[in-house]
C-alpha cells in the first residue's frame, strides 16, 4: 500500500499476457520521442486565460490530437 495505494489496490488482480494487448497501446522509446516531437510541434509553452478562445489555438491543438491519434494509429477509433 505504498504510494497511497489502498484495500482496493489490494483486491485487484488483472492477468494480462503482453501478447494479447493491441500493440497500438503499448509504449516504447520510439512511440514517447513521436509523442514528445508532436507535442512541441502544436503546443505552446503556456496558454494565457485570455487565450483559450484563441481560434488559432483551438485549431492548433485540434490538428495536434488528430496527428497523435493518426500516429498512433487510432484515427478509426477515436473522434476529437
């Protein structure tokens, strides 16, 4: 129960081969470098209050979840 884990952490039990899970959902270095190259591509450093209705701002960050679920190979999965 280190690390605030508690009783429920304690009751559950999930078996998972590796080779069962959709290899979309797993992560390696390469995946993080694409994810982190994405992520200074479309976001800014900090967003302003005054800026969330930027509409340059919502496009950037709309386009930058539609490369990340197309990269990750999610696009016929997930709708922004």
């Amino acid at each position: 129960m280190a690390n605030g884990g508690g009783p429920a952490c304690l009751r559950l039990r999930v078996v998972a081969d590796p080779a069962t899970i959709d290899p979309r959902f797993l992560v390696d270095e390469a995946k993080l470098d694409a994810i982190a190259a994405i992520v200074a591509a479309y976001w800014p450093e900090d967003i302003a209050p005054d800026g969330l209705g930027d509409t340059t701002l919502i496009a950037r960050i709309e386009q930058s979840w539609l490369t990340l679920v197309d990269h990750l190979q999610l696009s016929g999965d997930l709708m922004p």
